[in-house]
C-alpha cells in the first residue's frame, strides 16, 4: 500500500514521518520517482533569482478583441470578420467630452464595501448605473474576487437594444483608453463578466453600458445608457 | 481545490473554449496571459514584440481550438507550445508575423534559435500556478519558499494552525507538480 500524495508532499518537503512510511518509500521504485519529482518542483520554485511573471499591457487584450470583430461576431455568427486587422481603438470624443462637462454624469456613489468571506466571491468595490439623460439609478455593478478571479457582475433594468445589441465597457479615467467587458445577451439582465486583476489599477474604473449596431464597428457606439464610476 | 473552483460553473473551462464561447476565452487570457507574455518577453527581449506575440497566441489558439485535443493535454501546455512556435517564427524571420496566424497550429520543426530555456518556461509555469492556487495557499507557499519561514512562524503569522499550514504546503506542491506535468505532456493522471 503507497502512502497517499500527502505523505509523500512531506517526504518531499523533509518533514519527519513515521519509519514505516520512511522504509516503504526509501525501498518502492514508485514512491522514488515521486517524492523526486516532487522535490524537482521543489527545486525550480525556489530557484535563485525567481523568474518574475509580467502580465501583458491591457491594451493586448483590445487588441484581441477587435481583432475578433468582439460581441457582435457572436451574435451574428459569421467567422468571416475574424480576418479583420487589429487597429488601436480610440476613445470616441463624446467621452472626452463629458469628463470635461464635469465626468461622469452617472452617479460618482462608488463605496468600498468591506470584503467578505474569502472562499466565496467578496465584493472589492461597487457603484450604482444610473442613466446619462435622467440620473435615475437603474442597476448596479460590483467588482467580486472569488480565490484568484475578479469578475465584474453587472446588473441592470430592463433595457431596450433596439435592433442591436447591449454592451458593457470599462473606460480609463485618463479618458483615453476602453475595453469592452462583454456582451448582455438578449433579455439579460444580470452578467458576470471576467476581468483581468489589473483593469482597476490601471485606472479602467467607469463602467459603462451601451447600445450597440450590428454594424461591424468594434468601437463604441456613443449610444450609452447607463454609466457609474468605481471607486479608486 | 482552487485550481478547480475556477473552472466549477457547470461546463468546464476547457469545453466551453472549444465551443467557441467567447467568455471562455476571456477567463484563458487572464489565466494563462502572463505567462504567455513572459515566456515571449523572454525570448524577444521586448515588451512590443512580446506584446504582439501574446496577441498571436491568443488569436492562433482561439481560432484553431478545435483542433486542441484535452487528451493529448492540458490548454496551458497546449498554450506553451504555441508561444514556443510563435517564438521560433518571430526569430526565424521567415514568417512575417501575421502567417503565424495561419500556420501555428500544423506541426513543424522548431527552430532552436531565440528558444528560452526548457529550465526558465518551468519556473514561469511554476511562477504562474503558484499566483493561481488561490488564498490563502499562495501566500503560505510564498511564506514558506520565498519569505524562508519556518512552518510555525507562518503558523503565526497567519494565525492559522500549524496543521493547516503544513497541509497547505504539501497539497500546493502536489498541484505545482501536476501543472508541471500537465504543460510537459506529462499526465500522469494523478
């Protein structure tokens, strides 16, 4: 009988076990093998200097993104719009415009909410979208980290795409830089979208939500609904 | 049991991605992202260049996922090899960087020229399954591997009982070796 993964963890680790398990690993070919390659992994993670991992700019994901033809391809089903080239996106002036107006008409009611538990998804930060014409607060949107993950979870009112579709989007407080989060199906009204941890330091802090064209532009419409800034 | 929290929600991960599901791609990127671009970072020297091979991977895994076979091994092995071909290309200069595109996913030689180090793509895999074994694991390894403490002082520091750390060291080894294993077409099933 091998002693479990555990056991051999420990053997591997140079923790003191008991002479039977010692005897059995020391004289089983199998039990060798991996309390070596345990010890192998052992060796590279504290390896000198550590490697540092470096995550990509977020702009590689735009990138990815439009080159996907993004939300609309999904919808319309067409792979051809996979073929289209990469282009930087640029922040339509609209924006510019309403963060010179005074940013961000939809409510700055972000509050850092006291995290919870930390096995199930604790909500990191939080703010009400509320619509650009009225300020009238139609939904919300909460940044939840669940173990490594964080998740942007969107909920709204019901919302009137037209005949296109709804979009949600972080925009960067310097006003120059967005990306798009996903898509609300039709008749949705309630989304988890999985974001990369480092959005909210680089400043991607405005959620957005917009209405969108089948109109093979990856860019924003222009046509948002509802907006709320997350605190810093 | 972390590694598997993210991928409870009814369909695996793995699934979903070769269904096409574009939310699936999402949560690939952010798990696999970093390592792809360090890999990249280290065999081109350059953010630019790095930047613009992750976009590759991504692109080249997303577009042929249908022929990504889970039995033959894991997406994040799957990801390494595509970043090592994309690599290869980009030192080779003999494809400009968009056939990459096209022609990753056939098998070809590699080229050994700008390869990073069989040694370095472990650690960064290590390095990357480490920051992914969730809380608090990944602190109690750091504690233990990088902070040089002893069991009983990250006991202590976290105000965890000893038991529970020393648990927490071994069951996050044993998921270090078995993403290891899974990037180097190693499964052994355990």
């Amino acid at each position: 009988m091998h002693p479990d993964d555990d056991l051999l963890a420990a053997v591997a680790l140079g923790e003191t076990i008991d002479d039977d398990t010692h005897q059995h690993v020391w004289g089983c070919i199998e039990c060798r093998r991996e309390v070596g390659e345990l010890r192998d992994v052992l060796a590279i993670v504290t390896q000198r200097p550590p490697v540092s991992l470096t995550k990509p700019n977020p702009d590689v994901w735009d990138q990815i993104e439009a080159q996907l033809g993004r939300a609309g391809d999904e919808l319309i089903s067409s792979d051809r719009r996979d073929d289209r080239r990469a282009r930087p996106r640029r922040i339509m002036p609209w924006v510019a415009g309403a963060a010179a107006a005074g940013l961000v008409v939809g409510g700055v009611s972000g509050a850092i909410i006291v995290r919870g538990d930390e096995a199930t998804s604790a909500v990191v930060a939080t703010t009400a979208l509320k619509t650009l014409d009225t300020d009238r607060a139609d939904g919300t949107a909460n940044v939840e980290r669940r173990g490594s993950r964080l998740d942007l979870a969107v909920r709204t009112g019901p919302l009137d795409a037209g005949s296109g579709y709804i979009e949600v989007w972080l925009i960067n407080s310097d006003q120059k830089r967005m990306v798009s989060v996903g898509v609300l199906p039709p008749g949705t009204s309630e989304k988890r979208f999985p974001i990369a941890a480092d959005l909210l330091t680089q400043g991607y802090l405005i959620v957005d939500v917009s209405r969108e064209a089948f109109d093979d532009k990856p860019q924003h419409s222009g046509d948002s609904l509802l907006r709320g800034t997350l605190p810093a | 049991m972390t590694g598997d929290d993210i991928e409870s929600p009814a369909t695996p991960l793995i699934e979903r991605f070769r269904e096409g599901d574009r939310d699936a791609l999402a949560e690939v990127y952010q798990r696999w992202s970093a390592l792809v671009y360090s890999i990249a970072l280290r065999s081109v020297g350059n953010r630019s260049d790095a930047e613009d091979l992750t976009q590759l991977v991504f692109m080249s895994a997303w577009r042929s996922r249908h022929t990504f076979r889970p039995e033959s091994g894991s997406l994040a092995g799957w990801l390494v090899g595509i970043t090592r071909h994309s690599c290869a290309d980009h030192h080779a200069g003999r494809a400009r960087l968009h056939a990459v595109l096209n022609s990753v996913a056939q098998e070809r030689v590699l080229e050994t020229h700008g390869q990073v180090e069989d040694t370095v793509v472990d650690q960064l895999v290590v390095a990357n399954g480490l920051a992914e074994l969730g809380e608090p694991r990944t602190s109690i390894l750091q504690l233990a591997f990088f902070g040089e403490m002893t069991h009983e002082e990250i006991s202590r520091r976290l105000d965890l009982p000893l038991g529970t750390v020393k648990s927490h060291i071994r069951r996050g080894l044993i998921e270090l070796r078995n993403r290891l294993k899974e990037v180097n077409g190693d499964a052994s099933g355990r």
